[in-house]
C-alpha cells in the first residue's frame, strides 16, 4: 500500500502536537481528503519519517499528533553532486525531480557562458524556493527522507568552491579519458564523493570547459550520441548508482 508522505519545515518529535503549514494542510486535507483520526507520514529532512494522526481539520487547516518515528535507510553509498548548468522552466523542475529520485546528495545550479536563464533579486529568490519545492516534493514521492542539499545559483568562473570535497570530478565529453566502466578505481580513490558537471542548453562554451579544468573536472564518455541538458546527467547519474552506488554488490 502507498504511504503518504509530506514534507514539513518544522522540528518533530513523538507526542507533539503541530498546526500543519498551508501547503501541507491543502495537499492533505484538500487533495488527498483525509479525516480526524486518518494517518499518515511527515518527513522534515533529519533522516526520519513520522507517522501522525490528524487529530482535527476544519477550514482553517489541520492539526495533528506525532506517534512515531522511523529511520529512513534509502540514501545512495555513492554521495553525487550535480552540477547543473542552469536550464529553462520546466527542464530544470524535470532534472532536479528526477535527480533527487535518483539519489543525489547535492545538486549546484551553474551560470554558464550559454546560460539562457538569468536570475537575479527577487527573481532568484522565487526561482529558487520553487526548486526547493520540487525537491521536496521528489522526496516525498520516493521515500527519501534526507533532501539534497541544494545551492543557490553560482558562476561558472567559481566552480571548484561548488565541489571542495569531491574526491572525483566529472564532465562529459566524447574525447574524455575516463568510461563509465573503468571508472571503478578512481570512484573507490574519491572515497565515495563524485562531482558531475552537466552543461546547460547550449553546452559548455570553451571558456566553461577551461573553468573546468582549472577545477579538477576531467572528461567522461557515456556514449556517442549528443544527450540534451534534461537527459545527459539523468543517464550518468543512474549509470554510476548502477555500477558504483544504489545497485553495487
């Protein structure tokens, strides 16, 4: 049976009685119609789900009751971060929905030379708290209770503050010197923390790619067909959980 999970940015604790926040409250008492006395599971990113019972609904919202808490074993052995060349609309809520499903640990949004989307103020902020949401949702969705961590927006000139601690650092590129099969030595040197660099709609610009190098990233093949923005880092995040992470032996 499906269980329904919800995220909440509030502190929980068995025997605690909380208000739920608005889009909680709509998503579960407007959406999925449940009642005083129907249960379900909160999760606020600590690496528990909560089970509550609503213990009252009315216009105004919900309340409910924490009874218990359970630890959440669905994090991937293999830490990945990716770095994402910034996309448009509704590209960048597929990557970033599909890469949390995925099991990425953290996700850096990257303004490139051929960015077509431009954030900046209260634009970013907007922008910003939407793929929060996106994220959370995902989480909700496949039974994470860790959310990535998810950076604000940052210039490709600054890429290696993005990734200090990746031990691995990864790009893809036709002529790149690693496969995706022979990479089993470098990922166990990396201590489990691959970076993977993704670029935006138009690809990396020359300039991007010497950011790169100057930052560690070193070239990975993944096939010789051109992947879109949407679909090259999909693959190679789900082939290196494949080999190296969720499915190793």
């Amino acid at each position: 049976m499906r269980v329904t999970r919800s995220y909440v940015d509030l502190p929980l604790a068995p025997g605690v009685h909380l208000a739920l926040p608005e889009e909680a409250s709509s998503h579960l008492l407007r959406v999925l119609r449940l009642r005083v006395g129907d249960r379900c599971v909160l999760f606020n990113g600590d690496g528990h789900d909560y089970e509550v019972v609503l213990t009252k609904a009315d216009k105004r919202g919900g309340v409910v009751e924490v009874m218990e808490r359970r630890v959440v074993e669905t994090e991937s052995p293999l830490r990945i971060t990716l770095v994402q060349g910034i996309a448009r609309g509704e590209k960048m809520d597929l990557i970033l929905q599909k890469a949390t499903e995925l099991g990425v640990a953290a996700i850096v949004p990257v303004d490139a030379e051929r960015t077509e989307v431009r954030l900046d103020g209260a634009r970013l902020a907007k922008r910003l708290a939407h793929w929060r949401g996106v994220v959370a949702s995902a989480c909700g969705q496949c039974g994470r209770a860790r959310l990535p961590a998810l950076a604000e927006p940052l210039d490709i000139a600054r890429i290696a503050d993005a990734v200090p601690e990746a031990g691995l650092r990864l790009t893809l590129d036709p002529q790149g010197d690693h496969a995706l099969t022979t990479l089993s030595d470098a990922a166990h040197a990396a201590g489990g923390h691959v970076a993977l660099a993704i670029g935006p709609e138009g690809g990396w610009a020359p300039r991007d790619r010497e950011h790169l190098r100057a930052a560690g990233f070193e070239g990975l093949r993944l096939g010789p067909r051109i992947l879109r923005t949407e679909t090259a880092g999909l693959a190679a995040v789900a082939a290196l959980q494949a080999l190296y992470g969720d499915l190793r032996a």
